[in-house]
C-alpha cells in the first residue's frame, strides 16, 4: 500500500522508519543532526509550502529521505489504518 502525504506524493507503506510531529522534534539535537544530513545529501524533500506539520522518514534501497509535510502526523497515521 501506499501512503498519500499531500502535493500529489506517494509513499510506499513499507518504506516508512517513523512519521514524526514536528513541532515535537525541531528543537531536538537528533532532529537538527538528521535534517542537516539529508539536507546535505540532497535527501529533504520539502512539501509543506512552509507549513510543516509533520516529518516523515523514509528508506528505499539503502537510502534514507525526509519528507516535510503540511498534513499532521496524526492525520497521516489515521491513513495507514
């Protein structure tokens, strides 16, 4: 299955490591660290139109990339139910 998380984006269900509030986690070290990495790495796919809500980390063939979405965490998770 796939999961819809705005801006016409897909994500494979089984690709997903963690779908995170960001209002929660953008001040911890852990998440600068790993914004700062993918970042790097051209890895951080911004959808959020400057309205992130939520952060969802994802690998594909050992490869991780983060998605910022404007769709809360709670909404996207209600979506894998």
């Amino acid at each position: 299955m796939y999961l819809y998380i705005g801006d016409e984006k897909l994500i494979h269900n089984e690709e997903i490591i963690g779908i995170f509030n960001l209002q929660y986690i953008k001040n911890t070290k852990e998440y600068k660290s790993m914004y700062k990495l993918l970042e790097e790495n051209n890895s951080l796919i911004d959808i959020s139109e400057g309205e992130g809500k939520s952060f969802i980390l994802v690998e594909k063939n050992k490869e991780k990339k983060g998605y910022i979405a404007k769709i809360g965490a709670n909404t996207i998770l209600k979506r894998l139910i």
